[in-house]
C-alpha cells in the first residue's frame, strides 16, 4: 500500500477511484465533491484521486474490466473508493468475478463492516422505532464462505445439466473474523455480539463456524453473545430490533440481512461498506452496498446519503476521525433539515443533496 506523502505539512491520500457502472458513477462524483471540500475546509489533510475506467460498458468493448496489472495499480493508493458494477447487457456473475470479488480477495480484505442506524429526520418503516432501537454494526466475512467460487457444471448445455457451489470454511478464517467481530462489539457501549448461523441444516462448514465461535468467546468473557439461526435473524430483526447490537455472520448471511438492515433504516440508499485488510498491507475499499441501479441511471435523483457516509468510514480509516464525525454530522444536519432523495420521502435530487452536505461542512468545521 502507498505511503501517504506530505506537501506543505499536509498529508496527502492516494484513493483509487472506480464509479463502474450506473449512479455508482453519479454517487462516486457526489463522493468526490464532498470528500474534496472536506479536506478544503478542515486543512490538514488532502486527496489525490486516480480514477479507473472499469466498467461494464468497457468491459462489452474490451473484453476486460481490470487489466492484468490492475491489482498492482490499486496497491500504489491508500485507499479505494468504489461505486457500483453491473449492468443489464452483463451478466451478473461476470461483473462481480470481473471486478470487486477478486479486489476483495487479492487485496485481503476479509472483513466487511456494514454500520447501519436511523439517521437524525429518517424514519424507520417498523412503527415505533427510534434511533436508540436500530443501532448496529454487522460484520460480514468477506473473503471465503458461500461466495469463494469453488465448484462448476458439467453438461452445461444439455437435459443433464449439473452445477455445485461449494462454500468453503476454514479455521483461519473463521477465527480472524470472530475476533475482529468481538473486538468491535468490545468496542461498542453495550458489549453484545450475535452470531448467526444455520448449522441445523448446514451440518459440516456451518458446524465449523460455531464450534470456533464458541472457542473464541472464551477470550471474551467481557462481551455477552448470544447465537440466532439466519431464518429466526430476520424476525428478531423486524420485531426486536433493540436486542441487537454488533452481528457477525458468513458472506451470504451478513449480505442478505445487510439490505434488510439498511430498509429497517430508512433506505438501501443510505447504507454504507468498509472492505478492510486489517493487517493494513494493502488498501481497503469502501462502497456503498446499493447496486447499479439501472432503472434510474442517469436521471439525478440517486440518494447519495450511502455514498457519504461511506467515504467518512474511508476517512476514520485513514486515521482523519475528527473529521470523519464532522462529515457524519453535516450529513444527519441535512437529512434532519429535509434535503432528501425521493426514497427517504424528499423531493430533492442527487446534486440538492450534495450541495447542501458541502454547504453544511463549512458550519461544521468553519468556513476557509
């Protein structure tokens, strides 16, 4: 990972821009602006963008999203800020094997950490929800699991047609998950962790995945955990969600109960991902988990909230925390003034948004 330089006792940061495809181009530029102005105003620090045309319009030209180098070309920045890949005329599975699985793999980023609250003037759609009630971290295992690519078809064109889908669960990564998991529920006020699981059906990798949980919380006697079935997660999600603190679960589960999480919150719109190589040898990406959304590609009225807040978790981890929390807070003062997207029941477009969270900088931080 690049070294962040120092020009005139700031510190400069590298961040390898990839918008990809549909409003991750839109929100990606929103990004940007506000990140740029961020760094304006607070003084201390600045940004170096180095944007990569990988997409899925280039990829039906090329033939390719990433070039061979291409890994190599991301290690050279502190950081990546990443859209959105996918497009109709792609198949899905090409797009995510061609760009963001293998950046998160090679750049051993095993950890995605999706906080997800109710934002200040966002209401929840679950009657009487407040903030105090829907305030988690989950933790996604993100580099093995459901999603490590492992099987294949055979007679593919034929009556006979056979595919697997192998899910792979080893130790090692089992374990390094469960820890960083317990570690951010230490971290956090009320100290509880719930993992989630479904080894009743799933009787070989899933027992794997308890049996070094359990060892694990050994280490833990300070953090309370309990253990919920992936099916059951959902309805106590929906129905307690104030029993909920910090969730560890596999890359599929942690996916899946990701979105649901953000729509209990007000809007997939709003919700961000922080891909991290904890080791901190190579850069760690940071997304909004909304897709491409190609339906409204193209009109300005993407809800850039995600994105925002998803470039402050790229802030925090790049060590800049004061301003991470004033980004976050000029964010929630336009939610709670009404500057919405049409998702969170606002008449504002994507620009309105991102002028006002700018404009709303200069109050936090003070005008420069």
């Amino acid at each position: 990972m690049s070294s962040n330089t120092i020009h005139d006792s700031k510190r400069v940061f590298k961040i390898a821009s990839i918008p990809g495809d549909g409003i991750g181009t839109e929100i990606t530029s929103a990004a940007i602006e506000v990140l740029q102005k961020l760094a304006f105003i607070e003084g201390k620090f600045s940004f170096e963008f180095n944007h990569f045309d990988w997409s899925s319009e280039n990829y039906v030209k090329r033939g390719w999203y990433m070039p061979e180098d291409g890994m190599d070309q991301l290690k050279q920045n502190d950081a990546i800020y990443f859209g959105a890949v996918g497009w109709p005329n792609v198949p899905d599975h090409i797009s995510l094997w061609g760009l963001i699985l293998p950046i998160r793999n090679s750049l051993n980023q095993y950890v995605n950490v999706r906080p997800t609250r109710i934002l200040r003037g966002i209401t929840s759609p679950l009657a009487k929800c407040g903030p105090k009630d829907l305030d988690w971290v989950i933790v996604r295992e993100n580099s093995e699991g459901e999603y490590a690519g492992h099987g294949g078809t055979t007679h593919g064109h034929s009556s006979h047609a056979v595919a697997t889908e192998v899910s792979i669960f080893t130790r090692v990564g089992i374990e390094r998950i469960m820890r960083f998991a317990f570690e951010t529920a230490k971290s956090r006020p009320r100290r509880k962790l719930t993992m989630v699981t479904k080894s009743n059906a799933q009787r070989h990798g899933m027992v794997l995945w308890d049996s070094v949980f359990a060892e694990v919380a050994k280490e833990y006697p300070d953090v309370q955990w309990d253990k919920m079935l992936v099916d059951a997660m959902t309805v106590r999600m929906t129905l307690q969600p104030q029993t909920l603190d910090t969730i560890v679960a596999t890359n599929l589960h942690a996916d899946i109960l990701s979105d649901l999480a953000a729509a209990l919150s007000g809007s997939i719109g709003i919700a961000p991902s922080s891909n991290l190589d904890p080791t901190r040898q190579n850069p760690s990406m940071f997304e909004p988990i909304h897709g491409s959304a190609p339906d409204i590609a193209g009109k300005g009225i993407a809800n850039p909230v995600g994105a925002f807040w998803s470039a402050a978790e790229m802030v925090r981890w790049l060590g800049m925390e004061e301003a991470a929390d004033a980004l976050m807070k000029a964010i929630e003062n336009v939610t709670e003034a009404g500057i919405r997207t049409k998702d969170l029941h606002g008449s504002s477009d994507t620009k309105a948004v991102t002028e006002a969270v700018c404009k709303e900088l200069e109050s936090v931080l003070g005008s420069k």
